[in-house]
C-alpha cells in the first residue's frame, strides 16, 4: 500500500475538522487515487515537532495556522522544497500570494486555496479551469459568512448589529477576531484573490478599498424591505475603461432580480460576469469548520493527482479607485419649505441625479429617503459633505450602494 503522507499545521475549528475528515475519507480516497492519505503529523502555534521534521516526512503540508507568520516562512519553506501545500490562508495570499505562486511555479509543485474564498464553493477551481477560456468583466461576491448572516439576522428579526454578532460567534462563523468580518477586511482580501485569478492582474489586499457593516442601522433594513431591495456586503472586482481594475468591498442594496439578492444567512455566493458567458453564479457554505475542511480535503486529493498552478500574473491592469455607482441616501431633516430644494441644488452641484425619492415621517421625525443614478462615487461623497453642512441636517447623512443587475 502506498501512503500519502500529510502534515498539518493548525488545529483551530478546521484544522480539527479536516484532521477527523481526512481520516473517515482516507479509504474512499485511495480507491480513487491508488494512495492512502495518512497524518504525518500535527503542528500548532503551541505544540508539536519542529516544522523541518514534519516536512521531512510529508508529501504535502496542509496549512490551516491562519495570519502570516510563520505561515509564509512555513508555506515558502515546504514549496521550496518540493512538497505541494494546500492553504485556506486569505490574508497570507492576499498580501503574498505572487511570491508564493512564483515558488510554486518554480519548484514544480502545487499550491492549491479553494477554501481560502467562500468556503466550500467552487470558486476557485471554476476561475482557474472552466472559466479560464472567458474574459471576465465583473465578479460580485457574498464572500463573508458572519456579515451576511448578521444583515439577515438583523433583518428577519429586527435585533441590534452586536446581537446578531454574538450568536455568529456563538455558531462558529466569525474569525476569532471578528473585527476582520464587520469591517469588511475579511472580505477583502477574499477579494483580492478572486480578482487575480479572474483579471490575472497581482492585486494587493492594500489595493482593495473596504467597508464594513458596523454603522448599518435595523432602519436600514425596514427601508430596504419597503423598496424591496436586499441588504448585503458585496465585493466588487471590475474591469473599467478596458485597461483598469477596482476592487472594494461595501454594503449595498440589491434588486430582487440580481442573483446575490436571495443569498442569506452565513451562505457566500460569487457572480461572474462576462459577455460571452453571461453569467454564473455559485453558492453554499462560505464559513465554519467542517465547510471549509472539506474545500481543504478536495484540494489535497486534487494534488494527489495531476497538476493544477496559478499561471503568472499575464496583465497589469491598472487599479481604479474612483468608480461609478448608485447610491441609497437617508437624511435626518427638519420638515419645512425648501428643505427639498436645498438637498437637489446640491446634489445638481455634483452631477448626482435622483432615481426615486420618498419622505417618512413628519416635523421632527421628517426623513428624506432616495436612491440617486449611478455617479462617480468621488462627486457623491463631495454631494454628502455639502449636505452634513446643510442646517436642515438633523443627523448626519447616510449613504448605501446600490447594485443593478447587468445581464437583467
Ligand atoms: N469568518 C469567515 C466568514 C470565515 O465569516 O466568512 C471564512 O473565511
């Protein structure tokens, strides 16, 4: 009987996950591969061998121990010398993924991250290999658990942002630190990842502007429901003006029609645009350990047969941080003449165009609700300081994305 000898370093929520997997698949997979998949080993921050004598005896190092260090001296040292890695590690490929895929071009080996963007979905093996023939114009994701799964939350049941966190927590979703997921860091750098593989341009996570969830008010959501629009933390990566590219990641309302729209809880969900295939849309379980161990698991049984690598970064698309989009305004005002009139005169100034407006309440309880047509998001900011100023402005204004579909 051959063995395929695996050494694992982390042994966190999935890295415990995928240590008991790997050991109730290791006979299906060697009537599939004709090896058996054997631990060589376990390595924590805190316990274990060194790490020389666990890649000694391993053919493949599967690296869960998250952050960067020692991740990258790990990662690097086992592509170096010639073992295949397998890593769910975002923010270490979002921050060194071209010097890592470089090693792994150079030594012949693979270095495989399915689990590293929205868990369980196949996303990026679909990018890498069925997709490889299109050129893509737009991907949109849900790529973080924990953030859809509180907008859900707070939406279906009403509860404040820091409830709808804990029970998160408390389910094993959220990293453990979860200030990553709120504000959009997470997010981003799952971004990151996705828009080299699809616009084969090197982007670094300090290249993807992001924003979190932590200012979104429930009343965010009862308005979203009346105009019947859908809540979500979105990452963008596009193509703009052929030879640029932006990345962000931001709340946004949604059309019932957009294909994200209907993705709840702590599901993940990416959309891939293009005009040659339309688009493709994939979901499932972007977060917890036996998800993600299993994403993890598919990987090492794919090293374990023929190759799989990231090509070189072919283009160099430059990164765009101005973009246009359409935007979901709320502004606390004092209900009385002209209070309509001063908000447009500013927002004409800028060139923001309104789509729809609607006022709530009455006297001190007045709120002017719009959505504007989409602007460049610096001459919409530049609108939103001018009306902070205005002294109509009982609170500060509050400003959402709003993402149409393109393929409608
Ligand atoms: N904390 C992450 C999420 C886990 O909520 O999506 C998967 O990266």
């Amino acid at each position: 009987m051959s063995v395929f000898r695996v050494g694992l370093l982390g042994h966190g929520t999935v890295g415990s996950a995928f240590a008991r997997l790997l050991e109730e698949h290791a006979g299906r997979i060697e009537r599939t591969t004709g090896l058996r998949p054997e631990l060589s080993g376990v390595l924590t921050r805190s316990r274990g061998d060194s790490f020389p004598e666990l890649l000694e005896r391993s053919d493949l190092i599967v690296e869960l121990i998250g952050g960067l260090d020692p991740a990258r001296e790990y990662v690097l040292q086992a592509l170096r010398t010639g073992r295949h890695v397998v890593t769910a590690n975002k923010q270490l490929l979002s921050q060194h993924g071209e010097e890592l895929w470089e090693a792994a071009r150079e030594h012949d080996v693979q270095l495989r991250f399915e689990g590293a963007v929205a868990g369980v979905v196949p996303v990026i093996r679909v990018l890498q290999e069925s997709l490889a023939g299109a050129v893509i114009d737009r991907v949109h994701g849900i790529v973080n658990g924990t953030t859809n799964f509180i907008l859900t939350e707070m939406g279906r049941t009403g509860c404040a942002f820091a409830d709808a966190l804990a029970e998160a927590q408390r389910l094993g979703y959220a990293e453990a630190d979860p200030t990553d997921d709120v504000t959009g860091r997470d997010a981003a750098a799952k971004m990151a990842i996705l828009a080299r593989l699809a616009f084969e341009t090197p982007v670094h996570l300090d290249q993807v502007r992001y924003e979190g969830i932590e200012r979104i008010q429930p009343d965010d959501l009862e308005y979203a429901r009346e105009l019947e629009l859908g809540l979500k933390l979105i990452g963008t990566a596009e193509r703009i003006d052929g030879d640029g590219l932006a990345v962000g990641v931001y709340p946004a309302f949604l059309y019932p029609g957009h294909p994200l729209a209907s993705v709840n809880g702590p599901f993940n969900a990416v959309t891939i645009e293009s005009e040659a295939i339309t688009e493709v849309t994939m979901s499932g379980p972007g977060a917890g350990g036996p998800q993600t161990a299993s994403a993890v698991l598919g990987d090492v049984i794919s090293a374990m047969i023929p190759p799989a690598s990231t090509p070189p970064a072919l283009e160099r698309l430059r990164i765009v941080s101005d973009v246009r989009s359409s935007f979901y305004l709320h502004l606390e005002v004092a209900d009385e003449p002209g209070v309509l009139a001063q908000v447009s005169q500013v927002l004409a100034l800028q060139d923001v165009s309104v789509k729809s407006v609607v006022q709530k309440g009455m006297r001190d309880q007045a709120r002017l609700v719009m959505v504007v047509h989409p602007v460049l998001e610096s001459r919409f900011a530049a609108a939103m300081d001018m009306i902070a100023g205005l002294p109509i402005m009982r609170a500060p204004p509050r400003a959402i994305r709003v993402i149409e579909e393109q393929f409608g």
